[in-house]
C-alpha cells in the first residue's frame, strides 16, 4: 500500500494490498487477525512516514509503531467480518471506521496516510465531492476486497476442477462466475467515476502564492528567521516589479505561507515595517503567515494575518489543530524531565477557536495550516470560501515523502469541495490546483518560486459538503456492526457445539 502514495504513485497498488492484507486475515482468530493486522500496519506505516525521520528515527519509528496500533481492531474486525456474507462490504467498512478512530484520537488523532490521500488522481477521485475523503477510502478498500474475493473463487474453481478433473469445461466456467462478477463491479466502479461532474468553473480571479524559500546556511536561530521573512518580502517585491514590467498579471490577492515571518510583526517595528513596504509595494492584500505572541506572552499562535496595502494588518486566523509534541506538548512537566529534545518547544501554541474564513481582496478564502489539509472537520469548515488556502512550512521535511504526500490530499480537497486550492509553502511544494484536481502550477523544492494564476473562485456546494460527516459515520457504524454481528454467530455457534 505504501508504494501507491506520493512520491512513487502507484495508484492501483493501494486496493491490491488491500486485498493481500484481507488474504492473510481470512480465516484468522481475532486474535491472530489482531497481530497479523499489526504487522501489517507496521509494514506500511514504517515506509509511508519515512519522512518523519527527518526530525529524528525516535520519534519516526515510535510515531509509526503507534499509528500501526489501529491496525489491532482492523485485523481483528476484517478477520470476524469475512466469514460473512458479502464480506468486501464489511471489510471496507472497517477501513473507514479504523481511519475514523485515528484521525480523532487521540490529541485530535493524526489521519496521514489515509487510503483515500493514495487516490488523489484516479478514477476514484471524482467520488469525493459525493461523500468526502471517507467514501473514496470505502470504495478502494471495497475493490481491494472484491479482488480478494475473486482470487478466493478462482482458487476454489482451480481446486475443485483439479479434483473433478472429468467434470465438463462449462461447470468450471460457472463456478467463475462469481470472481467475474467481482472484477466486472471493479470496472464499474472505476468507470463510474468518469460519469460524476467535477465543474470548475466559476468567476474568474488572478492570484499569486509567494515561495520565499528558507536559506540553508548554518544561521543563529534569530537569523534564519529574519532570512526567511527577508526572502519573502524580497520575492514580494520582485512580484511587484514583474506586474510593473507587464510581465505576469496583475494579482488580485496573494499568499504567503506559514512561518513566513516568526518574528512577531505586532511587537518587532522592523518585521512590520518589512511586510507592510512588501504588501504596499504588491499594491493587493497579502495573507501573512506568522508567529505572534498571545496576551501576556505564555503561548504563540500560527496566524494567517489579512494585512492590506492601505489599513495593514486586519482580520486573521488561528490555526486550530496545533502538532502535538511539535507545536504544544501534552504532558509537559514529566515529558521535558524524560526527553531533553523537547526543551525545543519552551512555549506551548494556542488553538485557535474560529473557523478562517476571512475576506481578502475581492473573494472570501476558506484558510487552513498545514497539517490541518488531512483533517475533514476543519477543511469542511472552511469550504464556505469562495478559495481554499494551505499554508504550510515544510522546510524540516524537505525532500522527504511528506511535502508530495501533502500536496496529494490539497487535490483530493480540491474536488471534495470544488474549490480552487492555493498551496503557499516556505520552501515548497507550493501549488496552484484547480477545482477539478488539476495542477495549475506547481514549484520545484527549496527555490524561490512565483506563481501568478486566474483561477476560479466558485460559491456552489458539493453534495459532499451537504452530507458533511455522515457518510464516514455511517460506514464506521456499518463495519461496527457486521464485526458484532460475526462475532454473536461465532459465539452461537460455539456455544452450539459446545452442547452437542
């Protein structure tokens, strides 16, 4: 599974190692489906975050193991479900209910790696503006099992007829038919995706996402920082002097990304004044992503800050969905005696407490920070703007699995809301992507980058969007309840036996 996420895309793979892993658990005591399920998980968690090394191989490996933890209940649940009628339904079922538990739990869970982000350009991508990220989840997971089952028949067919070996050709045939069944359902399901309109048109808006770029010399702590709110300011005003010299058009809005100043503009004059020279100069309002200070100065918030050429910095947001142990530390006062590394976060980071939908120039924009893309819940929130933002820094994990993986669910979000998504990154992958999923544009990694774009800006709601969080709920409680319902008829039967 792992080698069908970014940045090899190997697309078809996801729903084959679906079916290996459903393979290996048929069968299986919940007990034995439980570890089976573990090391599966191991296997494709360890690969798939390798970029998480990046910070350290402690924090990659346990990070890894933990996340495979869900896979306990997932191997348990696919091994109960499968003795059931219809099982491909169940099994899928529970992939969605697993993915549900792990991206909410616990500290607001982590849903990388979620089967639908391995699907981001595919026939299944169009099902995403049905019902979200949980139903393409549900249906990859679903042709995994019917692969499952077809090899299940085929080998059933091969046996028999090598056991009746006189038997005529066209029982053999039968007794295939329901695996063709199976691979027939597969073809529909993918070519029904090319039946579900993905519209991306709209009213026509120019845009610029700004790449500053992070230097990659071996600065003091207060150097880098002012170098990367230089860079920014400095590829700011080259914006301006290309729209002065006719050469790319006039924007009506730029973005910058997150961290693009950690210097707190409301308390540093000199980052002020930066800024604001860079947005005066650019002539259009700037979302600034920045570090500021809470009252009394205990916490920081990540902020995306509105700042106009003419009234400065006026509305912003607040990234909810602060990385635990990255940007807060729960536990601090036993965890900073323990591990030394986490003295590196002396200040924990706000959550942020509404919804950033924010006005910038002549659209709304629905913003959201960094990791906070591979979260429904808070890109749902937001998709009430006429654009979706992404602002992230992703200078730590450059080069590594993570930026493409993210770049890969900012798709995928594109078509679940039909939205145009613009993608502001430090050092990047910063992209422009249409509605429909395409890539407007797209930097290279650690360049400075400009990226000036007319996209369209669209208010119409995808029936995802109407149906929000029900679709994953549903299919969560529709595994829930076929592994109780495998695991009552175990226990009956049992029990029959037991009295016989």
């Amino acid at each position: 599974m792992c080698l069908a996420f970014p940045p090899l895309d190997l697309t078809p793979l996801a729903p084959v190692g679906v079916a290996m892993l459903t393979l290996a658990l048929r069968g299986r005591s919940p007990r034995t489906g439980a570890w089976l399920g573990f090391v599966g998980g191991a296997a494709f968690f360890l690969p798939v975050l390798e970029g998480i090394s990046a910070i350290g191989p402690d924090g990659w490996i346990v990070l890894s193991l933990v996340q495979a933890l869900y896979f306990l209940p997932l191997g348990a649940g696919i091994s109960l479900v499968a003795r059931l009628p219809g099982w491909p339904v169940w099994t899928a079922a529970l992939w969605v209910g697993e993915e549900l538990v792990r991206g909410n739990v616990p500290f607001g869970g982590f849903p990388w790696a979620r089967l639908a982000f391995s699907q981001t350009a595919t026939p299944l991508t169009p099902y995403a503006s049905l019902g979200g990220a949980p139903l393409v989840t549900f249906l990859t997971a679903l042709i995994g099992g019917l692969l499952a089952y077809a090899a299940v028949v085929a080998h059933r067919a091969y046996r028999a007829r090598n056991a009746r070996a006189e038997e005529a050709p066209a029982r053999a045939w039968r007794a295939l038919a329901p695996a063709v069944a199976a691979l027939a359902l597969i073809a529909a399901l993918a070519g029904g995706g090319a039946l579900i309109p993905t519209p991306a048109s709209g009213r026509p808006v120019t845009v610029a996402v700004v790449q500053g770029n992070v230097p990659r010399l071996g600065l003091d702590y207060l150097g880098q920082r002012k170098a990367v709110l230089n860079n920014h300011v400095q590829a700011t005003h080259e914006l301006a002097r290309r729209v002065r010299a006719g050469e790319v058009a006039r924007p009506e809005l730029v973005v910058w990304p997150e961290n693009a100043s950690d210097l707190d503009p409301y308390a540093e004059p000199d980052a002020y004044n930066a800024i604001d020279g860079a947005v005066k100069a650019v002539g259009v309002p700037v979302l600034v992503g920045a570090l500021t200070d809470t009252p009394g100065g205990e916490k920081v918030e990540n902020r995306g800050i509105v700042w106009d050429p003419r009234t400065g910095p006026g509305d912003y947001y607040v990234k909810r969905h602060p990385v635990p142990f990255g940007e807060y530390l729960p536990f601090r006062d036993v965890l900073t005696k323990l591990i030394t590394r986490f003295e590196r976060i002396p200040r924990d980071f706000a959550k942020g407490t509404r919804s950033g939908v924010m006005r910038l120039g002549p659209v709304t924009v629905g913003d959201v920070i960094c990791f906070e893309v591979a979260y429904d819940r808070e890109v749902r929130d937001v998709a009430r703007g006429d654009l979706l933002v992404v602002q992230t820094n992703n200078a730590t994990y450059g080069r590594t699995s993570l930026p493409p993986q993210q770049i890969a669910m900012s798709r995928l979000r594109a078509v679940e809301h039909g939205r145009t998504i613009l993608v502001a990154a430090t050092s990047g992958i910063s992209a422009i992507v249409a509605p429909d999923g395409r890539m407007i544009d797209k930097s290279r990694e650690f360049v400075p980058d400009l990226q000036v774009a007319t996209v369209q800006a669209r208010t119409s709601r995808t029936l995802s969007d109407r149906l929000g969080a029900a679709p994953e709920w549903v299919l969560a409680a529709l595994g829930l309840g076929a592994a109780c319902a495998a695991a009552w008829a175990a226990r009956t039967a049992a029990k029959k036996n037991e009295g016989n």
